[in-house]
C-alpha cells in the first residue's frame, strides 16, 4: 500500500460513487442518444419509403434497447435504496411499444439518454485535472541495506528497516529518528507552520516532511498502518457516512408519478381507449427535470470553473448553494501558512537583517528562506557567507562580512533554555549574534491572509449564519485569528477526527461547508456537506477528499462560488416548476384524448427545449 494509493481509492470508492457510475454509463448514454436519433432518422426514411414493416422494426429495437439499459439502471439504484423519476420514463417507454405507439416511445428514450449523457458530461468535466494534483505524491522510498540505498515500493517497507529520508523527502511510514536531530514539516498533519526539531529517538509520522538534512529512521509500522494512512482512512469513512443529498430532479420523482399514474388511469376508465395511458405518460415523462436540471447545474459548474472554482459536478454546486455554516482551517487557509518577518529588535534593524539573511543563504530551512525573502522585498545587498556550520532545525553560524554570524533559537545557544517557539502566539523568534554579542531578535509569524477579512465580510453579507475556526494550534494561537476575523466560535488542538466531529456538531445549525488545505483537513472536507480546498501547497489530498476545489488562490472566489451556485439552483427550480406545470396542463389534455402520444412526444420536445433555453441562463 503506498500514500498515493489510499488518496486515490478513497476519493473515487468513497466520495464520488455517483461520478463512477456517471463516467460509467455517459459513453453508454451517447450512443444510446446516437442510435436513437439514428433509428428516428432511418424510421421516417422507411416511413415515406412506404415500408412499414422497417418503420415499425427500427423504432421498437431502439425504444428497447434503450429501455434495457434503463431497467439496468433502475435495478442498480433500487439496490442502493434510491428511486428517481427514471421509471416513469420506463413506463412511458414500456406502455408505448405495449400499445404500437412506437415513434412516441422512441421520442422518449431520445430525450431520456440525451439526458443522461448531458449529466454525466458535466461531472466528467468538473473532475478533470485532478490526477495532476496527486501526481506529485511520493510512490517509493529509500531503504538502507548491506548492499548500500536502494529505492523500493512503499507497499513493501517492513518494520525495523532503516529509512534514509531526503530533504524535501515525504515520511512514508512511521518511525524513529537515529540522527541527532531533525526538522520536520508537520503542516499536512497539524496545520503547523513551523518545522519542529525532533531530538535523536524521538517518533516521526508519516506524512511530514523532511524540512533538514539527510535522516535516518527505524520503521515503526509498515505504510498502511501509519499515521498517514490512519488519515486517509478516515477520510474514507468520512465519505461513506456523508449524509447523502437527494438530487434536485428526484425530489419530485414520487408525488408526480403518483399524479402521473393517476391521471393515466382515470382517463383510461373513464373513455375506455386504453392508449391514453400512452398519451399522458409520454406527456408526464419528466424531461425537463432529466435535462434541464442537469443543464443549469452543469452550466453552474462551467461558469464557477471560470471564475477559478473547480466544483466535482451538480451536487456539490447545489450543497453550496444551501450552506449556511462556513468552518475554516487555519494554517494555510486563513493565514499564509508561511512565516514572515513581523519585526526586528536591536540597535541597527538593517544590518541585523541583511547579515542574518547573507548567512542563511547557505540554509534551506523555512525561517531562513523567510529572512532572505524579506532582505529582498526591502532591496538589502547581501553578501557570500563562508565557513557555514548548520545544525538542523536549530540554527545555522558562518562569516559574513567578516563577522562571526550566528542565528537560532534559544535551544542553539543554550541547552538548557526553553523551546524557540513561544506557543502563546502565531510568532517565532530568532536571536542574532555578531561575534559571539547578541545583536537582536527577529520575529517571525503566520499572518492572516489579505482576503481573509474580505472573505469573512462577504460571507456574512451573502447570508452564511455562522462562522467557525477549526484548528489545530494551541488556543491561544487560534482565539487570536478568531477574533480578528470575527468569527463566530473556535476549537483548539484538533486531531483531524476532532475537526470530523466538528462537522457533525454544526450539522444541527444548518448545511455545513468546510474550507481547508492538506492532508490534516481531508477527513473534515470529506465529511461536511460541501468541502472546499484551497492554498497552493500541500493540496492533493485536500482536492482529492474535497467537493470543490479553489484553483486561484483567491478565498473571496468562495463567496462568487455561492452566488453562481445559488443562481443555477434559482434556475434550476425555475425550470422543474415550469416544466412540471405545462406538463400537468398537458395530461390533462392528453387524459381528455385531445392529444395523441405522437403529437403529445412533440409537445414534450417543444418544453424541453423551452426550458432547457431558460437552464443555460446559469451561463451568463
């Protein structure tokens, strides 16, 4: 079993069983819509030809063809517990060759899998490129043996190997440090924004990544039982006990067959022509919900897709439009989810910086990446540093300038001193030394995101109840970010199964939307309503759990995805109530035997196009 593994079987078997079974029958769909507009074609040629026996023959194998297929379909749903209005266009189509009504039934099954091709078209569209977001994902390691490293499948790493973890290198399986020290990157995991040091025989998850120099690790459990793994089976049963929404068209599906029905059979007994039951099912076939439904929330999903949102289809678009609670990560979603320069203390706060960035232009560590940036964006010239010594995730020393440069944390001067990061803050701090004197404190901190104030004002005007700080920081870290975003309410030190039963919590204020980033976040996006991922680093695994997918790093597109999302469903039921009421209006005109089942098939075609046009409205 190896990390990429698990990501993708669990968003495909447990989050998007529908999108399998759409990108299973939408080629089946369209040649059933091309051989159906084939025979139609073929049948009046047989027709005006006088040949009726190869009129009457080309219609009844396409209507039963296609009604084969639908049955199929039917028997799949009903052993999923789910019933739609597909049987009534199975009726229809059943009563038509039942009663000679053949063009009718072939009119039908057109509409019918032209519909289902235009479903399964719009959720194959708002899947794709997520392969690419997973491509990245580690599928081997690096194994210690007599004969020297050699790079093996992660599926067969055995406890009690030797590791050699790269820097940049993801930990494939639990273990235990036999180096000295090491930095780790636990962001996927904790939301953590600092490396953290982890002394000789401390544990290392699965998951993080080597933020330092080469590693070694003993093996503590093989993949599948990592810590990692533990996640991306948690995201997995996240996705199974989702609460499943019911489609918008299906809704419907049991009050109008009831109506259907009746108006079939009352007719029948009260004239005694038996073939307007004909004539009012092919008029009740419920085309406008099987296109034009699909059609908006498709068209929704095209027009969100411009704007920068990837949405995995209709249902997600029309969650979105129902969520009225937001929960929110922290790190990487609310703030940048990289340390930045907040200040600096000494006497000459230039050359204290230009010089500690000069040095750590030799380190590959966060912080040091952080203060080199910052000695950029304020134009500092810095020099070549020499006789550079690092101790991993500590601190670093050389000569810049021909000053003895020296910058860590208290822990890198002292061994007895306290952690470098103060956990009652976002913040680090770093001492700077100039020959051996302590020339002042650089401060470091996670800062919140420039739209992240926009995005919280957005939301509250777009009518979204109720916001929530889901991290997992210490609460004295998280409570600061609430409370500059004035947010709602927060919870602390989350596990990703905590962030889980946060979800559930919330679920009693209304639809729950998540927002997150990373491999920590999965479990909570898969388990909300409608998750959303964002960021641009350590995406995969959120995209892959989540419903939608932000592809601009922009959070106020959120909110521009809940306005599309509610336009398209306005449409959306725009069209089922006009479509279901001409259709009404239509039985009983059909009931009346003032409508045949032909002219009643046309009629039908004539108001699926009309609100098929009103559906593509969602577009502009």
């Amino acid at each position: 079993m190896t990390i990429a593994v698990p990501l993708q079987t669990s968003g495909r078997a447990g989050g998007q069983g529908r999108l399998s079974r759409l990108s299973g029958y939408g080629p089946r769909a369209a040649v059933l819509a091309v051989v159906s507009i084939v025979a139609i074609t073929s049948a009046f040629g047989f027709y005006a030809a006088g040949y009726s026996f190869g009129y009457r023959i080309v219609l009844v194998s396409c209507t039963s063809l296609v009604l084969l297929s639908l049955f199929a379909e039917i028997a799949g749903k009903l052993q999923q517990r789910e019933f739609g209005l597909d049987l009534i266009a199975a009726l229809a189509m059943a009563a038509s060759l039942w009663f000679g009504e053949y063009l009718a039934g072939a009119i039908v099954g057109l509409m019918y899998s032209g519909g289902q091709f235009l479903e399964a078209y719009a959720h194959r569209r708002a899947d794709e490129g997520m392969s690419a977001l997973l491509a990245q994902v580690p599928r081997t390691a690096l194994r210690l043996a007599e004969g020297g490293v050699e790079e093996i499948p992660i599926e067969t790493i055995a406890i009690g190997e030797t590791l050699l973890i790269r820097k940049g290198d993801v930990v494939p399986a639990d273990g235990l440090l036999l180096g000295e020290v090491a930095s780790i990157d636990q962001a996927v995991l904790t939301g953590e924004p600092f490396p953290v040091s982890i002394a000789k025989g401390g544990r290392i998850s699965s998951g993080a990544t080597n933020a330092g120099d080469v590693i070694e690790i003993r093996v503590l459990s093989r993949a599948e039982d990592s810590a990692y793994a533990g996640i991306v089976r948690l995201v997995e049963a996240s996705k199974r006990s989702k609460a499943k929404l019911m489609r918008l068209a299906d809704r419907f599906a049991l009050w109008f067959l009831i109506v259907t029905i009746g108006v079939a059979g009352i007719s029948a007994m009260l004239s005694g022509d038996m073939a307007r039951i004909v004539a009012v099912l092919v008029v009740a076939t419920p085309c406008p919900l099987i296109l034009a439904v699909p059609v908006a929330l498709a068209a929704g999903t095209s027009k969100a897709a411009k704007e920068g949102v990837l949405v995995k289809g209709a249902g997600p678009l029309e969650a979105l439009a129902q969520a009225s609670v937001a929960v929110f990560d922290k790190t990487g979603t609310l703030t940048a989810g990289q340390p930045e320069v907040s200040s600096i203390e000494g006497a000459d706060p230039e050359r204290i910086l230009r010089l500690a960035a000069s040095l750590d232009q030799a380190s590959g560590h966060v912080v040091g990446r952080a203060l080199v940036q910052e000695a950029h964006r304020r134009g500092l010239t810095l020099s070549r540093p020499s006789a550079v010594t690092e101790t991993a995730g500590s601190g670093i020393s050389g000569i810049v300038d021909g000053v003895r440069v020296s910058v860590g944390g208290d822990t890198y001067f002292e061994a007895s001193a306290k952690s470098v990061s103060d956990r009652s803050s976002s913040a680090m701090r770093v001492k700077v030394l100039f020959d051996g004197e302590t020339a002042g404190t650089i401060t470091l901190a996670d800062r919140l995101r420039d739209d992240a104030v926009q995005l919280v004002e957005q939301l509250r005007a777009a009518g979204v109840s109720r916001l929530v700080l889901a991290s997992g920081d210490d609460l004295p870290i998280a409570t600061a970010i609430a409370q500059a975003l004035g947010l709602d309410d927060v919870k602390a030190r989350l596990a990703p199964a905590d962030k889980v039963a946060v979800i559930e919590k919330e679920r009693c204020n209304g639809r729950v939307l998540m927002v997150g980033d990373g491999v920590n976040d999965a479990p909570a996006l898969a388990a909300a309503d409608v998750g959303i991922a964002v960021g641009v680093t350590n995406l995969a695994a959120a995209a892959e759990a989540a419903d939608i997918v932000l592809i601009r790093d922009d959070l106020t597109r959120i909110v521009t995805a809940i306005g599309i999302a509610r336009r398209s469903r306005k449409i959306a039921l725009q069209s089922v109530y006009a479509g279901i009421g001409l259709s009404v209006i239509a039985m009983g005109f059909a009931g009346a035997g003032f409508l045949p089942p032909v002219g009643g098939a046309l009629l039908q075609e004539a108001i699926d196009v009309a609100v098929i046009l009103n559906a593509l409205r969602a577009l502009s």
